[in-house]
C-alpha cells in the first residue's frame, strides 16, 4: 500500500463559476450543487474560500485496478477503528486520503499496519 503523507494543509470547499485566479485545486468534482474543490489551505485562505475542515493528504503509493474489489473498505475500516475520519478519492494511478490534519501521522501508522498486516 506504501502510504505516503504529501506535505501541506488542504481544506474542501466550493466555487460558483470554475476555480478562482491563484487556486491551484488537486482535486475537482463537479456536483449539482457547485464545483467541490480539494486546494492547499494557504490558497483557499487567500481566495478568501470558506471551509470547516484542514486534512493531511496521504497517497496510496500502489497502482490499485479502478474495478479492485475491498482495498478502500479495508482503508476505510483500519482508520474508523482507530477513530479517523477518512474521505477517499481516487485517481487513475493511486487512491488518495484526506484525514484529519492533526492525525495524519497517526493515520499513516495504522495504513503501514495494514500493509504489514495484508503480507
């Protein structure tokens, strides 16, 4: 699984009209309701973009099939049961996490755990 914690803070937060000037998303879905975008927090702020939640960003460094059958529920089920909050995305290439930025090392432990665990 190889998680890996991507430096930096990111916030999820919404914009009417496409991305503003100067924010540089690395994550976009389009929703009915507005455009949802995952930025670093330092271009939100200076956006001036609202959002409720700052998360640390790790990165599933094994290449999953879109179609693989459980890795995000074993994820999803390693981290609930050491109380972390986790929303998933996934690219082409790799699976990404977005988990409480205070507990982002911590997540990452119990992934390596998993991984370790999976062998």
């Amino acid at each position: 699984m190889r998680p890996e914690l991507n430096p930096g803070r990111y916030v999820f937060t919404t914009a009417e009209g496409g991305v503003p000037s100067g924010v540089s998303p690395v994550v976009t879905v389009a929703e009915q309701e507005g455009l949802t975008l995952v930025v670093p927090q330092a271009d939100a702020d200076a956006a001036g973009m609202a959002y409720d939640h700052v998360a640390g960003w790790i990165t599933l460094r094994v290449h999953s099939a879109l179609d693989a059958v459980g890795l995000t529920a074993a994820v999803a089920r390693a981290l609930a049961d050491a109380g972390l909050s986790c929303n998933v995305v996934a690219g082409f290439h790799h699976d990404h996490l977005f988990v409480p930025y205070e507990q982002a090392e911590q997540a990452v432990e119990v992934l390596r755990r998993l991984a370790a665990a999976e062998r």
